[in-house]
C-alpha cells in the first residue's frame, strides 16, 4: 500500500517517481538520449563538413563562409525560439525545428541554394538543445536530476562518433554527398524525437489517468 500510494501521488505530480515501471523509465532514458545524440552529431558535422560541400562552387576561401553562416543562423533561431518557446509544447517544438533542418539540408542539395539551405538548417536546429532539456525536465519530474547526466553524455558522445562517422561516409562517397549524409542523420533525428514524442504523450496520459 505505501508503494501504491508513491506511485498515485508520482502520478498525480506528473512526475516520474521511483515506482514507476524501471523499464518504461529506462526505455524513455534512452530515447532523451539518442535524440541528443544524433542533435549534437547533426550540429557538430554541419558545421564541420558544410565548408567542404561548398569549396568546390565557390572555393577554399569563402568556404569557410558556410560554417560562420550556420553558426550566424543557429543563433538568431536561439533568440526566434524564445517567442514560442512559451506556447508550443516542447516535443512539439522540438519536432518542428528538427523538421525545419531536415528541408535545409534538402535545400543545400541544390546547386546555387547551398548557403541558404545551411542557414535555414542552423535556424532549425537552434532550439533543439535547449528545448530538449526543457522537454526531459518536464517528463522525469524529480528523476530529472538523474536523466540528465545520462542525455548530456551521450550527447557528448556525438562529436566522438557521428561526427567521424559522416566523415567516413563523405570519404567513401564524395564532397557532392555532404548534404544528403548530413539529411539522412537529420531523418533519424526527426524519427527519434517523433517516436520520443509519441512515448511521453502515452505515458504522461497514462499518469494523469
């Protein structure tokens, strides 16, 4: 009866309470933090491998324009985000802006369109970090303490392993490919927050239920 009781008033908090199945706890950890994982590896490659994509259209020198621009765009989508931030559920934003990057990697594909398409990818992806960390606070309640080092790590983890690993793939394929690499690790960002949004929803229905 006392554990029964925990879990109703961890319910009625909505928060998540340590009589919470571990196994749902852990499955929604894990989905935070491959979200975070594939944000930081899809940031960190864009800027990286953005100038290379471009070099050859307009050269070494004004190359390296194409990582000041992303990094220009993800900071003013930092300050568009704070205009929404306050009316639009986080996973709901958080989707929005992972799909919004998504089109500009598409767009940077074409010829002519590559700085805008980059530009258009560093707005989506500004309000992804800190929205996430909004998102995992709100869902995990007072196991949020908890959860978060998890999701920091492995986003930590991205400029390790994904960033080297869109490298490989760049090698393998060519300079051309950069946008379409950086487009598919920005499709498994969108499905995983899509799939993360979707879990959270249940489960929150589930404890105010």
């Amino acid at each position: 009866r006392p554990r029964a009781a925990a879990a109703t008033a961890g319910a009625r908090s909505g928060s998540t309470s340590p009589a919470a199945p571990s196994g749902r706890l852990v499955g929604a950890v894990a989905a935070f933090a491959c979200a975070m994982f594939l944000y930081v590896a899809s940031e960190v490659a864009t800027a990286s491998w953005a100038p290379t994509h471009v070099a050859q259209a307009v050269g070494p020198a004004r190359a390296a324009l194409a990582a000041s621009v992303f990094w220009i765009a993800m900071t003013a989508g930092r300050f568009l985000a704070a205009a929404f931030a306050a009316r639009v559920r986080p996973g709901d934003l958080v989707l929005a802006a992972a799909l919004v990057a998504l089109v500009g990697l598409a767009l940077a594909r074409v010829p002519g369109a590559a700085f805008v398409g980059y530009a258009v990818a560093g707005v989506g992806l500004a309000p992804v970090f800190p929205t996430l960390i909004v998102w995992l606070d709100r869902h995990f309640g007072r196991d949020a303490e908890r959860v978060a080092p998890i999701v920091l790590g492995a986003g930590n983890l991205g400029p390790v392993l994904g960033a080297p690993a869109v490298g490989l793939a760049v090698a393998a394929t060519g300079p051309a490919a950069v946008p379409v690499v950086l487009a598919a690790v920005a499709v498994a960002l969108v499905a995983t927050i899509w799939a993360t949004r979707r879990a959270t929803r249940r489960a929150d229905a589930a404890a105010v239920g």
